[in-house]
C-alpha cells in the first residue's frame, strides 16, 4: 500500500492501537506477525508473486538454524554466498539474469534489507555472538512491516528487546514529538519532495538536449540546478519517510533506529555517511569493512600498509553500496564514484594529518572557512555522484564525453564555492535566529503576543521579498497587471508560510507561546491544537498534490 | 596474574596494564593511560583503520578472537576489557 | 487512558478545521455565485473553477439538483461563452446550465449527460431539456477527445474512481454525490490557488534552467475587439486544411444518434442547434462542404426520435461576430444567446 494512501493511514492506526495495547512477549508477536502478513500482502496482486521472497526468508532460518551444527569446513563463508547469490538472481542482476526469472512476476520489495538482516543473523550465530531466534520472533523481525519497505537496518537484539520486555512509560512529550514527525516526515514526502520532482521532470528532457548540443555553460547551468534539487529531493524523500516510520514506531510504542541525523552539517564524505543511512553504514562497517580489513592486516601487516589497506577496504565496500543500490550499470559506476570519493577524502584526511600533526589538522578542521568548504564540497561530490541514479544511461554515457564532463567538474567547483558562501552565511544568521527565539514570548500581555508573531512576519516579508524578485528577474511579471503580481506575491507569501508553519519550523516559538506554565497539567492542550493546524496543512497539501506524489524510494529496493 | 588451582585468571588491572602497552606501542604514545571511559576521540590517529589494526593486535596479545557484531558493538575502553575478560574465560 | 488526550485534541483541530473550511468555501463560492447555476461562461465561474470546463462540470453540479425544468446548454468551445441568464431570460422559466467543454467532440457529450443525470432528480427527467450546440468542427474525430482530462478531474479526491476495466465510475453511492460535492469545496479552491500560482513557479522554473526570460500570455478581454483581417483569415484556413480531416467522420452522426436515443428514453429533450461559422471560413474549409452534404439525411432520421428537434442559425450571424475562426465575441455571444433561447422555446414551446 502506498505511504499516502488513506488505507496506509487505518493500517497505521489499528497497528499502533494493537501494538501498543498488547502486552509483550507473545501476544505481542503474534499481532505484530500479523500485521506483517496484512502489510505484505497489500503489495501483491497474487498470491503466487510472494513465494520466493518467502522461500529466502524460510532459507534464512534454516540457514541460521543449521550454520552452527552442520558439519560442513567453511559453512559460514558457503551459506553467505548462497544467499547473495539468491539475492542477485532474483533481483535480476545482469550476470544473473539468464537464469530465467525474466518473465514471472516476484515481488522482491525489501528483498535489499532483508538479505542484511538474515547476513547478520547468519554471521552474528555463526561467531556465536547470539542465538538462533525462535521461529516466530524471526519472521516478526525480519518481514517487520516498518522495516519492510525502506525502512532502518536494525540489530535483531534491539528489536527482540522491543518485543520482549515491557515498553517504556510514553509521556504526552514523546506523543507529542512521535505525531510532529509524522507530520514533519509527510510534509518533507507529500509537498518538498513532490515540488522537486516536478522540478527535476522539468529540466531532464532540458538537460539531455544540452549534453547533445547546448554550450558548457548551458550544460553547467542546467546540472547545477539538477543535482542540487536532486540531493534535497532524495533528502525530503528518504528522511522524511523514515520521520513518519519512526513517529509510527514510536506511537506503537517501539523504537526504531534513527537513519539520518543531520546529513547537511557533515564535516566531509566520511562524516557525511555516519549522517545518512546510518544503519547502513553501519551494518557495512561491521559486517564488511571491519572484517575485510581485519583479514588484510592480519595477513600484511606492516605499520605502513595500514592505511593503504585501509583505503582498498574503503573502495571495497562503497563499491558493495552501489550495487547493493540497484541493479543496473548505473549503479555500478555510483558505487566507484563514491568509492573513489571516499578513498580520496580517507587519504587526504589521514595524509594532512600525518604532514601536519595531529593537533594542528584538528584546528584546522575547526576553522569556519575549511569547514564551510569541506562541507559545501562534501555534498557537491554527493549531488555529482547521485547523478547515477536519476539519470538515463544514454544521457550518463554522454556525460563522460570531454565537454560535458568539464561541465560536471565545472559544476562541481561552482556548487562548492556557492555552497560554501550560502554555509558561511546561513550558519552565521542562524545562530542569530535561535538567539531571537528565546527572546520571543517574553514579557508580559499583548507584547509577548507581538513578539510571537515576528517569525511570521519575518517570513512573509521573506518570502513576499524572494518571490517578487524571482517572478521580476525571470520575467514571468512581464505582461501581468500590478495587481496581478500583487495578488500572485501575496498568495505565495501565504502559501509559503503555511509550509512552513506545516513543516514545523514555527514550533519553537509556538511552544514558549502556548505552552503556558509548565505545572499546568494540560499544558499541551494547545499544542495540540497547533498540530492538528499543521496535520490540517499537510492534508490538504496530501489531497492537492495527490497525483503527483512521488513514490520512488519506497519501490526502489 | 593471579594462580588458582593452576590456572592463571586474568584479572581487571592486568588486563587493563597489557592493554596500555599496546595502546602505547600502536599509537608510538608513550603518555597513554587508558581508562574504562576512553574513546576513538581521546586518541590522536585512532580512525576506523587504526582500530582494527588495534583490534588484531589486542587478540593477538590476549590470545582471544572477537566476532564481527562485538568489533562493531565497541564503544570505549572499558566495554573492550570486558569483552576479553569474558572471552579468557572461555 | 491520558496518552489518547493528544491524538485526540489533534484530531478534532482537524476536523473543526475542516467543517470550518467547507463553510468558509461555501461562503466564497456564494459571493462568486457560482452556486446559482452551473455556467461555464460566466467569469465568476472562470475565476473559481479556471478555464477549463472540466472542473466546473464536475463540481459545480449542485444547482443541477434543484427540482424542476433544466436546460443543459452542452457543446464544444463555440458553445462555452453562451451566458446562460440570457438564455433563461427568453425562455421565461426554467433552469439552464451551461456544460460545453472546450474541445469536445460529438463523441465526449453522453459523458457530460451522464454527469448531468447523476444530479438532477429521478423525477425531473422527464423536465430536462439538452441543447447541443454542434457544428462541423465537432463531429471531425472518430472518438472522444477530452475523456483523459475529464478523467482526471473526476478522480482527482476520490469522488470517482478506475474500475477494473479502466472505466471511471462513481466511488461512492450516488446519493450521497452532493454532500461529497460540498465536502471538496475547500480543495477545489486551494488547487485553483495552487494552479495559478504553479503558472508563475513553472514560468520561473524554465526560465532558470533555460536561462532567458519567458514571454508574458495573452490577454482574453482583447477578444471583443479583435479583427480577423484578410492575411490572418488566410493563415487560419490554411492551417485548416493542413490540419483537420477533409471529412466528417464515419461515426460522428451516429453518436450523436445514440445521444439521442439516451435522453429520449429518459423521458427529456434534445435541441439541437447548428451553430454558426464566418462566411470566409464556410468557403474555405472542404469539411463544411462534406458536413452540409451529409447532415440532412442524418437529421431526417434523427428528428423521428420523439423528443428532438433542430434550430439552424447558420445564417443571420455577421462575420464580425467572431473574433477568429469559429468563437463568438463576448458580445457576439449574448446576442446567440438570445437567438439560442428563442430557438428552444420555438422547438419545445414553453418548458412544462
């Protein structure tokens, strides 16, 4: 079912009254295997479609049931090849394609994730770290239908831990916070990421007329403005799903894995990957480059060597997270781009601080203009590199012929420059902002009252100042009356704002407002009532835009 | 190290001395001193590499093999100290 | 239990929102008076519903529930500037609705009728009077033109929805089609909000990536004085002749039968008028001639379907009636209007 449907929503609701209200252990289990089976289902359109997907999860347990006992040398290394080449046969990999999948309609959703959940399972109960889970705790944690479709990586003990003891005392705090990010995540998914698909539906067809034949400014023009809405797309959709998953989670009364954590602020290309996908990042640091490079070192070990081996594990395993991505060639270059992109930035970090010692790299890393580059050109080569991923082939093999790739590396160099300034003067006018806030809803009657309302004021002439400007410098305001413009200004001003408010940029301020004194005990009386004003928003912002809500993250894995 | 009924146990503090020579030799830091609450940031050059190469030489040195999931679990010193007291357990 | 507190003040915000919201929109269709009569040609209607007719027809269907005569004006886009308060001001009682579509074929118009009889009452069938405005330009394709984006708008909120086959059928029971009809009123107006201002985001959006300045758009109210010179009357049929079928299509007539035999078994009427085009444009376009050739034998066996009848006004129109090839200036289109009304009362004499 899709995440915007109102189906999705009961679904939702009756799972997190059944989660919630069962009592742990067992019963618990079993609604949440229901739930399961329901939430599974919705994505067939025959019972036929699920059969393989179920196969490779039974495997799985058999698998893990048998990887300690059975008397076969190396069964571990054997069973983990099994699997990924089960994976890869029915995801249709191309070395793997002709084994004659072609045709017959699998559903394979999730099928990414959960072949890292069994991997993990599988490895973690042959070193004997955990024991085999009992079959029904298995199926629960595996197929978890939070996690099913795009959801955390999480560690089975965290989840069994979930499932066997008592949840933790919810507060109206933590209801509170749980609602905001479903709100948050819906609004990120249903209004920012759908206005940048438009955005990028618009400039593709643009942008493979000018890798034919434009100029390389044209070309730079056009892919700086593409990839740069693509990375806040993909950001608004992914982040903003796993805000409403968690927010669910954690209305049921079970906590999942945090998968972002402020990913724009990351320092550089390493940082950046703690920040986005962490559970990704980390389950691949476990269980692929710690072993891989524990195994090369042990087997050449030489002080020396060390960070050299350091930078082939590195390679090693985002060339693993490009494939692990998709199936298709595209993919294979993003997992070199971004092997290439990590192992340049792990040498150059580690050479820096070896020429310059390790004191005086760490002050410079502090220094705001390092910092403001580093991350404006982290996420540059980020935005380059998801080029993979939303591009077509044919117009990808065009983007290595000569000119068009000085374009890229062009764009590359702008992006990082421009962001870099934007960062030196976003942080710098933030750090004023956040100070105003606190100062906002002090003092006493209808002062305090003007004084919560600045934001909004702020905002509108913001906005009405940034729209007005765009409409004039573009020329759309050309053959419109004053009033026209006026009118067109105005509404976006309003519009705007209500995104805004919608998105909960607003909240801070709203809280010192309403919250009147803390004894009072329905102090979040009217918080409430502002976020059922933002769930209004959203609604309304869901049912307008509802034909153009994209779904591709949900049904790329 | 403590003989008891002819076996030798490792104890806390052994574990934590042999620990800080190898902290010493790998970091070439001499003023070292570990403790049960010391982390990657408290080190200067120990990255991601460096603490495998860490991990490799601690179970050289204490004659232990950690799994994937316990390499991937530490969070300082201390949780590696327990873990090879349980692992010489064993 | 004091968690379900929250959740629950959320949910009656939203709730209390939204009634609050259906009355405010109800209150701004009233000022704009579209809730009066279902007029594609009104600029009120324009200004709440935009410009194409599809929206219109779709949610503005409520006054079509008042009790008594209906006169459903459908048509192509010849037919959408007729104002239907000069309609009804010569037919003396009598409700009339205007349902043209622009760029709408014979083909498109049982689509239009079903929407109409969705709404009007079971009882006043046998009251309700259509009157298609046809002329040659509408019975040129072998199928209907607008069922994509008449599809659209239908299931735009979930109102309508895809069968299995593909069809668009009614998601809900169809009594309660008005009160659905009066829960998306807020929604309609915000996407009109939304849709003028995405012209002006997607203006700016282009210019950005192509790097030049956009051409500002037309002005409609310059339509009443324009003049269709010499060297434009040449242009236009030329791109006739380029364009368009030299032929009336195969099916056309027959579509337009079957229309008839609908309603006609409805216990309504069908008017069906032949609306006029400029003298330069009846000379130069080879489908006219086809069109005047063949429709007597068609009218001779549609006028035996009880219930239908014929109003020509190819003749008594200046050529400066129009402002191109075939639209009537706003002026122009009063004075149709009123001929349009005299017509139907001459066909079916006083509406009973």
């Amino acid at each position: 079912m899709s995440f915007t449907s109102l189906t999705f929503v009961l679904f939702a609701i009756v799972a997190i009254a059944a989660l919630r209200f069962s009592p742990h252990g067992p019963p618990k289990k079993f609604v949440t295997l229901l739930l399961n089976a329901v939430f599974l289902t919705s994505f067939l359109s025959s019972p036929i479609e699920v059969i393989p997907l179920l196969a490779f999860v039974s495997a799985g347990f058999l698998a893990i049931r048998t990887v300690r006992t059975i008397k076969i040398p190396f069964a571990l290394a054997i069973f983990i090849a099994l699997f990924i080449g089960a994976f890869a046969w029915l995801k249709q990999y191309p070395l793997f394609g002709w084994f004659g999948l072609a045709t017959l309609p699998i559903m394979v959703i999730g099928l990414s994730y959960i072949l890292f959940r069994i991997l993990h399972l599988l490895i973690d109960v042959a070193q004997g770290t955990s024991e085999c889970p009992p079959i029904i705790d298995y199926f629960c944690y595996v197929l978890f239908f939070l996690n099913l479709v795009s959801g955390p990586i999480q560690r089975y003990e965290d989840f069994a831990s979930e499932m066997n003891s008592p949840p933790v005392q919810s507060t109206s705090d933590d209801i509170y916070l749980s609602i905001h990010r479903i709100v948050l995540g819906y609004f990120m998914i249903v209004v920012m990421s759908t206005i940048a698909t438009e955005f990028m539906d618009l400039g593709r067809p643009m942008l493979s007329a000018a890798l034919v034949r434009g100029g390389t400014l044209d070309v730079v023009r056009i892919y700086s403005l593409l990839i740069s809405v693509y990375l806040l797309n993909i950001f608004a959709n992914f982040a903003g799903y796993m805000h409403v998953i968690i927010g669910i989670g954690g209305l049921a009364g079970i906590r999942v894995p945090e998968n972002f954590n402020h990913p724009l602020a990351a320092k550089n290309l390493g940082d950046l990957w703690a920040r986005w996908h962490m559970t990704l990042s980390s389950w691949l640091k476990t269980y692929l480059f710690n072993p891989l490079l524990k195994t090369m070192v042990g087997r050449w070990s030489s002080p020396a060597a060390a960070p050299y081996l350091g930078a082939i594990a590195f390679f090693v395993t985002f060339l693993v997270v490009g494939f692990w991505h998709g199936t298709t060639f595209q993919f294979f270059v993003y997992g070199v781009v971004m092997g290439i992109g990590i192992t340049s930035h792990w040498l150059w970090q580690h050479g820096l601080s070896r020429r310059m010692g390790k004191k005086r790299y760490r002050e410079l890393c502090a220094r705001p203009w390092y910092y403001e580059l580093s991350r404006a050109a982290t996420l540059s080569f980020f935005a380059v590199a998801m080029t993979c991923i939303w591009i077509s082939s044919l117009d990808l093999s065009r983007l290595f012929e000569f000119r068009n790739s000085v374009a890229v590396v062009v764009s590359f160099a702008f992006l990082t420059v421009a962001g870099a300034a934007f960062g030196g003067v976003w942080d710098s006018i933030r750090d004023r902002l956040v100070a105003r806030v606190s100062w906002l809803g002090q003092g006493r009657g209808p002062l305090r009252l003007l004084r919560a309302f600045e934001p909004w004021i702020l905002c509108a002439v913001a906005g009405a100042l940034l729209e007005g400007a765009v409409l004039e410098i573009s020329g759309a305001t050309a053959a419109s009356s004053i009033t026209h413009s006026a009118v067109t200004i105005g509404t976006f001003t309003a519009l705007f704002t209500a995104a805004l408010v919608a998105g909960g940029v607003f909240d801070p301020p709203m809280k010192v407002l309403l919250q009147g004194s803390p004894e009072s005990p329905n102090k979040n009386d009217a918080l409430a009532v502002w976020l059922g004003l933002r769930i209004f928003i959203v609604l309304n912002f869901q049912i307008l835009l509802a034909s153009a809500v994209p779904t591709f993250i949900y049904r790329a894995f | 190290m403590t003989p008891r009924g002819g076996e030798l146990i490792l104890t806390r503090s052994d574990a934590l001395q042999r620990l800080n020579t190898v902290f010493r030799d790998l970091f070439e830091d001499d003023g070292i001193e570990v403790h049960d609450k010391m982390t990657a940031e408290d080190v200067d050059g120990w990255d991601s590499v460096t603490h495998i190469t860490l991990v490799l030489t601690t179970e050289r040195e204490f004659g232990v093999k950690f799994s994937a999931a316990e390499v991937g679990a530490l969070k300082n010193v201390g949780e590696m100290i327990d873990l090879i007291l349980a692992r010489s357990k064993k | 239990m004091k968690l379900i507190r929250l959740p629950l003040i959320c949910l009656a915000t939203v709730l209390t929102l939204y009634i609050g919201a259906v009355v405010i929109s109800s209150a701004i269709f009233g000022y704009f008076g579209v809730g009066r009569a279902l007029d594609v040609s009104s600029p009120s209607t324009y200004a709440v519903f935009g410009d194409t007719g599809f929206s219109a027809d779709v949610y503005n269907r409520l006054p079509l529930a008042k009790p008594g005569d209906h006169i459903v004006l459908i048509g192509a886009s010849n037919m959408v500037p007729i104002p239907t308060n000069i309609v009804a001001s010569r037919l003396g009682h009598g409700a009339v609705s205007n349902m043209s579509i622009d760029g709408s074929t014979v083909q498109d118009w049982p689509r239009i009728v079903s929407l109409a009889y969705e709404m009007i009452s079971k009882a006043d069938y046998r009251h309700t009077t259509f009157v298609a405005g046809v002329w040659y330009g509408t019975f040129l394709s072998e199928g209907a033109s607008v069922t994509s984006p008449l599809n659209n708008e239908l299931t735009r909120f979930g109102i309508y929805k895809h069968d299995r086959t593909g069809r668009v059928i009614l998601a809900i029971p169809q009594s309660m089609l008005p009160i659905a009809l009066l829960g998306v009123r807020p929604f309609i107006l915000s996407s009109r909000i939304w849709e003028s201002l995405g012209y002006a985001n997607l203006t700016v959006s282009r210019a950005a990536l192509s790097g030049s300045k956009i051409a500002g758009g037309a002005d409609v109210f310059s339509r009443n004085v324009a003049v269709v010179d010499t060297a434009a009357r040449r242009a236009m049929l030329l791109d006739l002749r380029n364009t368009q079928p030299h032929a009336v299509a195969n099916n056309a007539f027959v579509a337009l039968g079957d229309l008839a035999q609908t309603i006609s078994q409805s216990g309504g009427r069908l008017v069906i008028v032949d609306l006029p085009i400029p003298s330069w444009h009846a000379q130069g376009a080879p489908a006219f001639a086809d069109y005047q050739k063949r429709k007597g034998f068609f009218l001779q066996q549609i006028l035996q379907i009880p219930g239908v009848s014929y109003v020509n006004m190819q003749s008594g129109f200046p050529d400066d009636d129009f402002y191109d090839s075939v639209h009537p200036k706003p002026i122009a289109a009063v004075a149709w209007a009123k001929r349009i009304g005299d017509g139907i009362r001459g066909a079916i004499g006083s509406p009973d």
